[in-house]
C-alpha cells in the first residue's frame, strides 16, 4: 500500500527528526519578521478605537494568543486520538510537546485580557462566560501536564491524558459559542469565517499578520518540543547515539543531520 | 500609512492606556521568548550531558583494559 507510506513514516521518531531539522532556520526567520512587523504596525502605525482608544492595541496579542490556546487544544486531542487508536508513538511525543505550548498562550490571552478589561470593562477579572471557560482550558492543559509526569510508566502517562485531552474537548465549542449564548460582558467575536470582518481594514491588516505569525510561532515551538521529546524518549536507540556522537562542538539542537541523512 | 501618534511620548503614554497595552506586549513577548528558548537550550543541555556520558565511559572502559 504505497499510499500508506508517509502515515508509517510519519510514525517514526527518527525520519521526523531529520525532517523537521532544516525547516527550524525558515520557521524562525518567518515567525519573527511576521510578528516583529505585526507588533510594530498595530503599536505606532494603526489608528486607535473611537470607544476604547489605545487599550485595543491588545487585541493585536489577545486575539492570536487565544486562536492558539484553542488551536493547540486540538492538536493535542487529536494527536492523542492518533496515539490510542494507531499506537503511534510520535502522536504521544506531540501531544506532550503541545500541553505547555497550549498552556502558556492560553495564560497569554487570560493576562492580556485582564489587562484590556481594566481600561475598558473597569475590572480585571469577571467571571463571564468566555473567561470562565478559558480558565477551564487552561486547567485542562495543566491538568495534561500534571498526568504526564505523574505515573511511572510511559505508556500509562500517554493513554491517561489523550483519554483527558479527548474528554476535555468537550469545553472547546462552549469556548467558541460562549459570547452567543451567554451575551455578558466580553464582546463577540470581530473575526468570523462566515461573514466580512466587523473591524476597519486598517487595523484587521495589522491583526491578520500577527495571527499568521501566531501560527507560524506555534509550529516552531511545537517542532522544537517534540524534537526535545524524541532525543529524551528514543536515548536508548542507535540513531539518537550516533547523533549525540557526531553532533559536533556546536551542539545546536538544528543540526541534527549526518551525512547519509542528507 | 502614517505613524499615528504626535510625539514619542505621546506614543509611550497611549493617551492613559500606555501602561496597559505595554504590560500586555512584555509579557506576552516574555512568554513566547521563554517558549522559544527553553526547548532549544533544554536540548542542547541534554545532548552536551549524553556526549559526556559517553566520553566518562570510554575513559572507564580504557582505564579497565
């Protein structure tokens, strides 16, 4: 089943390390230009709001920030689906490395936003239904981590938290919908696929390359974690000996390659 | 497309919301520097500590011989 080829390839450690290794120089270069650009934009360059004045700058990090804590959510999931259904060991090492990617953006975008709320609602913190279930995201991804390091065997540790990733998506569509079904205090979504943007374009620019930055932010860590996991995890087998051996003075974890690997 | 503030400090200040939007940013750029970082030191770590190894135990394999 020639088809097939690239789903087992996928599923080995070593063919992933070695592939993902060049794509870290691109990914950090297009990261950075997109956000340094975005933030420098939204900062000096974009008018301010005619009802909230320059406190809506924190949109440019709240909105991206949020998109990923939720995005990252299912990466977890699903590569914990991957794992418990296909065995694949490498879904596992994903769905670690996702927990504290997803954990810290989504403490991101709870801190941002009681920052903008103080300025704009008066308060910091209001237990409205878009940031009660954010919370409740963030509890889930420390929950994930907590999991990981709390049995002694490996595969216990995966299987429990893809079974708690999995049950925890249950919060992600009452994340989504919450500002529609309970109308209190944080403001409906600007950005929707279904309809033209409810923001000027002057500021959705600024907004739109920081979430593309966002996301090209989050697959490099995400590599970069995983790659991490692998080394750990696979310590023991040939290829990671040999890549401890050869990897000369530099010691970066980019250059991972030898040369029969090129 | 045109800076929008009068002055710098016009655009340190934000009107009263200067400290808010700054606060948001530095954290914000504070915790994805950590994301950045940490993998990419923790690894190299790792790798340096397993070169080590390696080496302790060649020189305790020759010193055996």
């Amino acid at each position: 089943m020639a088809s097939w080829q690239w789903f087992h390839r996928l599923g080995s450690p070593r063919w992933f390390y070695h592939k993902t290794g060049p794509w870290l120089p691109w990914l950090t270069v297009v990261a950075l230009t997109l956000l340094v650009v975005g933030t420098v934009w939204g900062l000096a360059f974009s008018p301010a709001d005619f009802k909230q004045g320059n406190s809506y700058r924190i949109i440019y990090i709240h909105v991206p920030a949020a998109f990923l804590a939720l995005a990252g959510y299912y990466v977890m999931a699903i590569c914990g689906a991957v794992g418990l259904i296909w065995k694949m060991k490498l879904a596992f090492m994903v769905m670690k490395a996702a927990a504290p990617i997803g954990a810290a953006l989504t403490f991101v975008s709870l801190v941002t936003g009681a920052i903008w709320g103080k300025p704009t609602w008066g308060t910091w913190w209001e237990w409205d239904a878009r940031i009660t279930s954010m919370l409740i995201l963030l509890f889930l991804y420390l929950g994930i981590m907590a999991l990981q390091s709390a049995f002694q065997s490996r595969e216990a540790a995966d299987k429990s938290s893809a079974i708690l990733a999995l049950v925890g998506t249950v919060n992600i569509p009452i994340i989504y919908k919450s500002v529609d079904w309970w109308y209190t205090l944080h403001q409906p979504a600007s950005l929707k696929l279904t309809s033209a943007p409810s923001i000027h374009s002057s500021m959705l620019y600024p907004l739109l390359l920081m979430i593309v930055g966002f996301y090209v932010f989050y697959a490099l860590v995400l590599l970069l974690y995983t790659r991490l996991e692998i080394v750990k995890r696979e310590a023991r087998t040939g290829w990671v000996k040999e890549l401890v051996n050869h990897e000369g003075t530099s010691g970066g974890p980019s250059d991972g390659l030898s040369k029969e690997d090129r | 497309m045109r800076f929008y503030f009068d002055s710098l400090s016009d655009f340190v200040q934000m009107g009263t919301h200067g400290p808010y939007v700054w606060a948001s940013f530095g954290i914000t750029w504070g915790v994805m520097a950590y994301l950045l970082l940490s993998p990419w030191l923790r690894q190299r770590r790792w790798l340096r500590q397993q070169r080590a190894r390696v080496r302790r135990d060649q020189a305790a394999k020759s010193a055996q011989r």
